[in-house]
C-alpha cells in the first residue's frame, strides 16, 4: 500500500463532519475538510508513523503533491506536517516543492503553517540560499511568495536578518492587501520581542499602514 493510501486511510477513520462544517466556514467555505482538529491530527500522524515508519525521501515530491490535490484540506496539512518531519533528508532541491505548496491552494493557513515549519527553517539549513530565494519571493507577483519573504525570519531571534526585514518591508509599503498588511506588523511584532528599540525606530521612521503598525506595535506600547 503506498504512503498516501495509508494516509488516506488513517484519517478517513476520524472524520467529523460537526467539526468539517464549522472548519470550512471559518476558512469561508474556500475548501472542504475532513473534521480532524490539528491535536487529533498529529496524533493519527504520529501513530502511522510508529506503525509504519516515514516516507522514502525519495517519495516525499509524489507524495507531498498528491496529498495537495487532495480536495479535504487536513490532506494539505499532513503535506505540511510530513516535510517537517522529513526535515533531516532536507536538500536544497527541495526548493521547487517548497514553492508549489506556497503557490497553489494558497490560503493563511497553509502559508503560514508551510513558512514556519518547512520555509523558515530550511533556510537556516542552507544558508547559501539566502538572499537569492527570498530575492525573488518579495520581487514576484504573488501576494503568498511575498508574505513568505517578509514572515520567514519570524522565530530567528537574534538570528534575524535585519536589513533583509526592513528592506523586504520597505518594498511592499505601498500594498494594499490585507495579508501583506497583516504579514508586515506580523514580522516587526516578532522582531520586537529581540530588539524593541530597532522596531520602535524603524515604526517611527517608515510609513507604514495603519494596520501594520498596530500589529508591530501591540508588544511595545
């Protein structure tokens, strides 16, 4: 039985379709849903796992692009869960893969989740990659590449890429979606917990959105 037939197979044994319905309409009727809430989810992951061990590296592509054409959105959460746990058989080929998640089925929930378990940290992994790969994600043209470069250093701490921050920032001022908006005072939020002071200066001194700034302000005020 392949990977993703276990899968499959595992999580149709929880569905709730009480749970289905009010997750769909909390994500605005965008995608259906099984009913399995994240706790009841990794659980069911972590007790496939016991019993049948991880993917192949080798699969892990298939398996994570077949789990996205899934239309039941907990089968793009597994995707999401089943890289992180491959993280050890990360390679830098894995980029395209990181970016077809970002690019289709895109939403907050799968961007995010994707940016700060896959995308943030196998940036760290291979530092190499940086700027070039970000470079690219704030100069495209899509909103979700773009938020993904503003987020990705949210949890680096004193690891934080300054500059990069501010500038990625900076370049989307003029912006008037909601989630660059939101992505923006999100970043400056988390950097403000490292460096208050460098926030509050950065705040003051850029014309940010109103939104944004609330959001990078809301620890330091």
């Amino acid at each position: 039985m392949s990977y993703l037939s276990l899968i499959m197979q595992t999580y149709i044994t929880a569905v709730n379709t009480n749970n289905a319905g009010a997750m769909k309409a909390y994500m605005r009727d965008q995608f259906a849903f099984l009913g399995i809430k994240t706790p009841a989810r990794r659980q069911l992951n972590k007790t496939l796992v016991i019993q049948h061990g991880l993917p192949g590296s080798n699969d892990i592509p298939g398996l994570i692009k077949a789990l996205w054409e899934l239309p039941e959105r907990e089968y793009q959460y597994a995707a999401i869960d089943y890289l992180q746990l491959m993280h050890k058989t990360w390679i830098p080929d894995h980029l395209p893969l990181i970016e077809y998640m970002i690019t289709h089925k895109s939403w907050w929930d799968t961007v995010d989740g994707i940016v700060s378990c896959v995308a943030g940290p196998w940036l760290r992994k291979f530092p190499s990659q940086q700027p070039a790969v970000t470079d690219k994600w704030i100069a495209s043209n899509d909103m979700w590449l773009q938020r993904a470069a503003i987020i990705f250093q949210n949890g680096y701490k004193q690891h934080t890429n300054e500059k990069l921050l501010y500038r990625y920032i900076k370049t989307q001022l003029h912006s008037k979606e909601f989630f660059i908006q939101k992505a923006i005072g999100w970043a400056l939020r988390e950097y403000s917990k490292t460096n208050p002071e460098s926030v509050r200066t950065f705040v003051s001194g850029t014309a940010l959105a109103p939104l944004s700034r609330r959001e990078a302000l809301r620890r330091i005020e």
